[in-house]
C-alpha cells in the first residue's frame, strides 16, 4: 500500500505517516530534484531516498509540541545539521 503525501498540507502528511507508523508499515521518503548529487544547507540529498524509520511527536516543557521524523540515509554519508525549530 502507498500514501501519496506532496499534496497534503504538513499536519495531515503527519497524521498519515504516523497511522502508518503505529501499523508498522515499511516507509521510505524521497526527495526532488534534478538527478544530479546536490546537498542543502541541513545535509539532505536531492533527487534521493530515504528510510523512514519511525514518525513522533517531541513534548516540550513549554507546552510546544514538534513532529518529528527520523529518516536514515541510505549513503550513509550525510547527516542533518540543521535545528529542528
């Protein structure tokens, strides 16, 4: 079974991974791009996949709630160094 997610907004793009996720679906995640090996400034390849290990939601003491992906490059050459905010 697949989920198309790019036209959702990000809350419901969440809410289906995460469904996904509490059913132990096998998820992987891409990116676009030209074809061409390009990183961003966080680290993320374009035109790449990407495993999509597990989808939760990060609570803060101020009552600030951050969803959260952790995906794992299948290079294993990048890491994301960007901040999460």
């Amino acid at each position: 079974m697949s989920y198309a997610t790019a036209d959702q907004n990000a809350d419901a793009a969440f809410n289906t991974l995460q469904t996904a996720n509490n059913l132990n679906y096998v998820m992987g995640a891409g990116t676009s791009g030209s074809g061409d090996t390009f990183y961003n400034g966080c680290g993320i390849a374009e035109s790449h996949a990407y495993s999509l290990i597990a989808t939760f939601e990060l609570k803060t003491g101020s009552n600030v709630d951050y969803k959260m992906y952790m995906m794992r490059n299948p290079w294993g050459r990048s890491t994301y160094t960007g901040t999460f905010r």
